[in-house]
C-alpha cells in the first residue's frame, strides 16, 4: 500500500545510510499504548483505533496492547510514564484537551509539560452539550435560561474530574450565554464519558457534557439528545443535523484534540520514528476513514509544532480557569 511506503523506504534508506550500525529505530515486538482511563472513555478509543491503524499500515511489527491506567484525570498515567518509564521506546501515552486541562490547573502535582515528549496530535473531537431523548430541553437556549434562573437547577454529568476539559465545556458555555456565578452550576465527574452517559439517560443527571464520539452510540439508538456541539460549523456526515452552539448565540467553541506523548529519555531516532508514524497514519486512507466514521475533525501537528501548541493551550487554560474562579 502506498500509503505505508515514505516511512518504510525512510527507515530503509536510514540503515543503509548507517552503513550497518543500529542507528535506526523500529519497534520490535509489543508496543503499549496506555489508556488514562477505563474502557469505553475517548483515550480508550484514541489507543485502540490508533493501534489498530499501525497494525494494519505494518509501522509495528508486534501488537499495539491497549492498557487502561484510569486515575486523577490522567494523572496516574502521567505519573507513571515520568516515574517508571523513562527511556521506554515502546510506550505510547493517549492526551487530549483533558490533559493540558489538568497541567493548567496544576492538578498533577509536581508535574509539568516538559517531563514528557508531545509526539503529535491526530484529529479533534468536539464537545457537545446533550440530553435524554425525552428531556424538557430542546435547546441549548432553554438549559441556559434555567441555569439563569437557578444554578443549581441542571446538574451535568461528565467523564473528566471538577474543573477538567468536560466540565470546562458547560462554563464556556455558559459564560457565553451571560450566567454569573459560575462556580455554583452542579457538575457530577465521572470516570468515562459512558458511565456519565448511563446516568443521563437513565434520568439520574439532567445533562451530559462531553465529546461527539463518546454519543454516538446513544445518539444511534435514539436515546440521546444533542442540543449544541462547540465547533466554528456544523460537523460533516451523519452528525450535520446537530446545530453549534453560535447558531444558538452563545459563542462557545470546545475542541478536544486527540494525540500522544511519550516517555522522556527516549533516542532522538525513537522520537523521530513516532512523530514521521503519526504523519503517516493522519495521511493514511485508514485513519481518514476512522476520523470520518467518529466525528473526528481535521487537526494535525507533528512534534516541535505541537509541543508549542500544547504549552500555549496550558497557558490559556490556566487563565481561563482563573477568570472563572476554579483556581486561584
């Protein structure tokens, strides 16, 4: 396939170049992809769908084993990848938006941006603002009114800890909509976006606040309302009948960017070998077709882009969280 040919011929041409010598990287044998969450989560999806495409591009030679290490919003993995894998060329770590969330507000503590290496990011996912098939709701406009006359009277269920990216989502929104006092809008954490999902559906919490992949299931089965997503349009395909949030007049963007890092420590070959592999998936017919088939927006950095990207996001975040009073 062609698709696969730049990389092989690179690593190729790499070794013939090196007349010999063990320059080149590969990856021989298992590769591990961690999961900082349980089953059913976007991190899930992004190692397991990302797994499955350096399986059939050949870019690895083993199996890519999706391992979930769910805790502190990611913080566990991230502790982990610094404290125990070091130098691992084999290890590859999902982040997203939630990530750099939990960085901003200083939730892994101790750690910082620089103890790991940004590979590259792979696609966006939206954030969407949704409720059981059967709610009252019927826009966007009609939960915000009742937040404006009670705070407290819509809680919303997500699958990132109080103060992370889902959370976030519903205070952008809100915001946007002329709601004050912020800090006193009910959010329920979750450890997936599936669990929190189950409890709107099953009328427990009033509304959900997530991404576009983590709905689709329910959103198939009828179960679902989506009442905005937070994009600059109106998402391509199946899902061009959810309207955004700014059609409604309420400014609020939320992409959630899927990617990966890595252990620090690792050969600059290792790195050089995982940032040109994420070029070569985001430009395989494969992952258009995964992207397409999730909702995944066009977004794509690779490594020095992205590690700028990623340290500017943070930087953002953390002022935002202060504007909203979830951090001093």
């Amino acid at each position: 396939m062609s698709t696969r040919t730049p990389l092989k011929l690179f690593a190729i041409a790499a070794v013939t170049l090196s007349a010999g010598s063990a320059t080149a990287f590969e990856p021989q044998g298992k590769v591990e992809c961690i999961a900082p969450s349980d089953p059913g989560g976007g991190w899930d999806f992004t190692c397991r769908s990302v797994g499955n495409v350096l399986q059939d591009l050949d870019l690895v030679s083993g199996n890519v084993q999706t391992i979930n290490m769910a805790g502190a919003g990611g913080g566990v993995a991230y502790g982990h990848t610094i404290s125990k894998r070091a130098g691992d060329d084999h290890l590859l770590v999902a982040a997203s938006t939630a990530t750099t969330t939990r960085l901003a507000q200083g939730q892994f503590p101790d750690m910082t941006a620089d103890m790991v290496n940004w590979i590259g990011a792979l696609g966006a996912d939206y954030g969407i603002i949704a409720v059981s098939a059967d709610s009252e709701y019927e826009d966007l406009n009609d939960v915000m009114d009742a937040l404006k006359e009670d705070p407290r009277s819509v809680k919303f269920a997500g699958g990132s800890a109080k103060g992370g990216w889902d959370h976030l989502k519903v205070l952008i929104a809100a915001q946007e909509a002329g709601i004050e006092n912020l800090p006193r809008i009910a959010y329920l954490s979750y450890n997936n976006g599936g669990e929190a999902l189950t409890q709107v559906i099953g009328g427990h919490v009033e509304a959900f606040t997530g991404d576009i992949t983590e709905a689709q299931g329910f959103m198939e089965s009828g179960d679902l309302k989506v009442l905005a997503v937070l994009s600059e349009e109106r998402l391509p395909g199946e899902f061009a009948d959810i309207p955004t949030a700014r059609e409604q007049g309420i400014d609020a963007l939320g992409p959630n960017w899927r990617g990966f890092y890595m252990p620090a420590d690792i050969s600059d070959e290792a790195k050089q070998y995982w940032v040109d592999a994420m070029d070569t998936i985001y430009e395989s017919e494969e992952w258009q077709g995964v992207m397409k088939q999730n909702g995944l927006m066009p977004f794509h950095m690779s490594a020095g882009e992205f590690e700028t990207f990623v340290k500017e996001q943070i930087e953002d975040i953390e002022q935002l969280s202060k504007d909203i009073g979830l951090i001093q």
